[in-house]
C-alpha cells in the first residue's frame, strides 16, 4: 500500500506514538481498573498477656516496636495485664508480621514467654 501523504509514519509527539489507555496511566488519570483498586486489608497486632514477661519490658517494647508513648504504652500494658490480650496497632500485613516477629525476637533474646499475634481487623 502506498503511503497516504496526509499521515505521517513519525508521530509529530512521542506521547502519540503510545496507545491511548497506555497515555492515560502514564498521567495518572483515573481509568475504570485504577478506581475498582481497593485498599490493602489492614492487621491488628495483638499482645497476650503471661505471668513471667516484666511489665517494663512490655512498655519498652511497646515504645520501641509500636511507636507508643510513655503513658499510652504504660496504660495498654496495664490493659494486657488485666484482660488477657490488647491490640498494640494496626498495619497491612507484611508490617504486622514484622512487628510479631519482632515481637518474638525481642522476648525470646531475654527468655521471657510474651506472645503476639496478628489478626484481620
Ligand atoms: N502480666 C505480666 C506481669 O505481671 C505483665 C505483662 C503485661 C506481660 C502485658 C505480658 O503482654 C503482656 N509481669
């Protein structure tokens, strides 16, 4: 077939070359697949209480591991220790299961029992 003389083979601009649908993810504009994503589930990281982890340690840990202040993470221990378990925070899952694990590093360096688990929120 000749070439039609009116439609040039080099696009005049690079962003034509690209099929539309293609531009439109390049720009960020919302499209019917963009809008149907939803937010990834979210974990909450749950402490059980034990009678042998020091109550310091717990606030510590709930200092260091999930970012809580004196008092706050003072009150949620004091919370644990009285109803059995408490919710320490909440992440999507692969944050929550590092935060277990750490969890359980942390415990088990210095022998103590502390447990944690995640769950769905
Ligand atoms: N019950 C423990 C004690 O009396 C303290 C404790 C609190 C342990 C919270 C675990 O998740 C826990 N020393």
């Amino acid at each position: 077939m000749a070439a039609d003389p009116k439609k040039p083979d080099v696009p005049a601009r690079p962003e034509d070359a690209v099929s539309r649908p293609e531009r439109e993810r390049d720009r960020g504009v919302a499209t019917r697949q963009r809008r149907k994503l939803k937010r990834p589930p979210k974990f909450k990281v749950i402490l059980y209480n034990d009678d042998y982890t020091p109550m310091e340690f717990v606030v510590s840990l709930l200092e260091q591991v999930f970012k809580r202040g004196p008092s706050e993470a003072t009150q949620l221990m004091l919370t644990i220790h009285r109803t059995g378990s408490g919710c320490a925070g909440v992440y999507v899952l692969e944050v929550a299961e590092t935060k277990v694990a750490s969890v359980h590093r942390m415990a088990e360096r210095r022998g103590y029992p502390l447990r944690a688990g995640a769950e769905p929120e």
